[in-house]
C-alpha cells in the first residue's frame, strides 16, 4: 500500500478510501454549525427549579466545546467544502479560542472557558449576517431544490415519446475496507513525515472505530470513476441496456453507508416488462464488473412488499394516472436536501443528474397509446 500527501485518505490496491474520523467528523461539525445558524443556544441552558433557585446545564450546542479543536483539523485544501463548513474554517483561525481550543473543558470550572466559547459562537453569527451565510447555503442545496421541478419534466417528457414505460431502481454501496492500526500508523507516519505535522494531532479525536482496526470508507473521488464507467459502458452492454430511454442518478453520504449512489433507470415497455430480471442483472452487472467486488446492490424492485401502497416500479402505462403520480413522488427522493454531501473534491462536482437517451424512432407518427399487453424478455438473472 502507498499513501498519498493526503491526511483523510488511504491508498490501498489503487482505491482511495477515506478514514472515518474524517466524515464522521464533517457530520458533527454539520451538526454543531446548524445550530450556531439557525438556533439562539450558547454555551448554558438556563432553567429554574421549583423552588426559584437557578439552574445550568451546558446546551447541546456547548456540548461541543470539547471538539473544536478536532473539527479544526479536517481542514484540507484538497477539497471543496460546503458554505456552512467552509465558514466555521474562515472563522476559527480569526478567532482567540483556537489558541486553547486544546484545554476547553465543558465543566467550565470558572467560566472563561463558557465565556470563550459564547464569544466565538456571537462572533460566527454576526459575520454570518454580514455575509449573507444563509444565502450561500441555500445556493448549495438549491442544485437538489431545483432538481424537483427537473424531475416532473423529466417523466413528462418521457410519457410523450413512449406509451408505458419499465422502471428499475437500485441503491449501489460499498463494502468498508479493513485496516489494522498497524497498518494506519505506518501510512499516516509516511504522510505527516512529509507534511511535517504531528501525527499526535492527527490522530487526536479519533477514538470512533473498534479497537485493532479501522473502517475506510469509499472516497467520493472512487465513486465517481465507477459511476462515470457504469455510464460509458452502456452502449457495450446491449443485453442490459439496449432499450433504456432515460435515467436518474444521485450520490449522497450517510454515516452508516458513507458514500453510495441511487439510480432510476427507464426502459421503453414496449419491449421489456421483467423488471426484477433487469434490476438484477445491473446490480451484479455494477458489483461484479464496474466495481470488480468493492461495490453490493439493493434490488428494490424485488421488495415490492415494503413498498406498499407506494409501489411505482415495474411497468407503468402512460394513461395510468394514479401510478404515474406515485412514480414522480417516488423520483422526488432524488431531489431531497438531506444527505446532501457536504465536502467535494473539486468545486463543480456533479451529484445529481437526469439524462434522456435520444433514438431514432421509424416513421413520424409516434407510437399509438394502447392498453394491450406487451412482449417481455424472459430471461433469467445470472446472479
């Protein structure tokens, strides 16, 4: 294994993976700045007790007193991060408490460290109002926002040029790469050696993995090599996707899954109606070939039970109304503004996408809407 001048990152056989104090660090610094923003909590929680006596009790916000420090280290200037998190960086250094992040203590055992930290979080939301910080943050998350209306014109368009339809979707995720702390240590040592940091600092907060080892997680920059390549593929791959017409695609972050990405794919009905045959034979298709066993599936379209009355996958003819409006509230979830990535490792990073596929269709009549009952391939899925 070699590792690259990158703090947050393990090289192992090729593939970048990234060490979970890093992400999972970024979740909580979300967290932390979502209340400095958008809630009026300081360091206390003032309340009384019955009998008029006055109570403290340190806030969920100044619960965080204790990991600014950490949060300060995931700065890197090898990615693009999100306004909200960019801010808190921008801040932190202006600011007197970075000098003794290190010895702030959540007891608070003569109030300097409370008065500090009261003095830090007034400080960020004032140059927040300045700098029309909400502003910026809405612009981020507004590419999801806008992606809504994207989506209604999206399946709209779809239903003009084809009279039913064959809808797939599939989660794609990653399996963690296991390391030993041996195996860390004598990466990260490479790495601090040329960076000259302190490994000590580096390490400093991430008590957050099973002792022995550590969880990587797949790097968004793997991610997108494999989706670009599941993309390009297609046209070699008849067999799968020979009659796809359009589809969706997104990637988001979770702290269980880390990276991973969803896809709707749309087929034209007229030829192919197995859909559960199709959404298998991609999944393994991207585990097997795309991401040569670093990557697993979940096939929806085999869990129609879980779906309810919310089913709208399978085959759905252009005049049933009632499925089609399932089918654009199931595409929303494409355009929701959670688990929207918060670090990126360049500033124009796709996340989310519609693409129809244009073919040349015989004749200029278009094709007649009809409810007859169409032919399927009935093939069998090879995994």
């Amino acid at each position: 294994m070699n590792a690259e001048i990158n703090l947050h990152v393990i090289r192992s056989q090729d593939v970048n993976y990234i060490l979970p104090y890093f992400m999972d660090g970024i979740v909580d610094l979300m967290k932390f700045m979502n209340m400095v923003v958008y809630k009026d909590l300081l360091f206390y929680l003032e309340s009384t007790r019955e009998n008029g006596s006055p109570v403290r009790k340190v806030s969920p916000l100044g619960e965080h007193i204790e990991r600014l420090h950490t949060y300060s280290r995931l700065y890197s200037s090898g990615y693009t991060f999100s306004p909200l998190i960019a801010f808190f960086f921008e801040q932190y250094r202006e600011h007197p408490i970075k000098d003794c992040a290190l010895l702030l203590n959540k007891f608070d055992p003569d109030g300097s460290d409370s008065d500090l930290f009261n003095d830090f979080v007034t400080t960020m939301r004032r140059e927040a109002l300045v700098t029309k910080l909400k502003k910026r943050i809405s612009d981020w998350n507004g590419k999801f926002e806008e992606g809504s209306d994207r989506l209604v014109k999206f399946e709209a368009e779809l239903f003009r040029d084809y009279a039913r339809l064959m809808v797939i979707r599939l989660d794609f995720n990653y399996h963690k790469a296991i390391f030993t702390d041996k195996e860390v240590e004598e990466l990260c040592a490479e790495v601090v050696e040329q960076k000259e940091c302190d490994l000590a600092d580096y390490m400093a907060g991430s008590d957050i993995y099973a002792p022995g080892t550590i969880e990587g997680r797949i790097a968004l920059e793997e991610v997108q090599k494999d989706r670009k390549r599941f993309f390009a593929n297609m046209k070699g791959k008849p067999s799968l996707f020979k009659h796809l017409v359009g589809y969706i695609w997104r990637i988001e972050y979770t702290r269980g899954a880390g990276y991973h990405m969803h896809v709707m794919l749309f087929f034209d009905g007229e030829f192919v109606e197995k859909h559960e045959y199709y959404a298998q034979a991609i999944g393994c298709y991207w585990r097997d070939v795309i991401t040569q066993g670093r990557g697993y599936f979940e096939n929806c379209n085999r869990k129609k039970s879980s779906y309810g009355d919310n089913w709208a996958l399978g085959r759905i003819d252009h005049w049933d109304g009632a499925k089609r409006e399932k089918l654009r509230n199931a595409m929303q979830y494409f355009s929701k503004i959670s688990q929207i990535v918060q670090v990126v490792p360049y500033p124009k990073c796709r996340l989310f996408q519609t693409v129809i596929i244009r073919r040349q269709r015989k004749g200029a009549g278009g094709r007649p809407r009809t409810r007859s009952v169409v032919g399927a391939d009935h093939q069998r899925p090879l995994c």
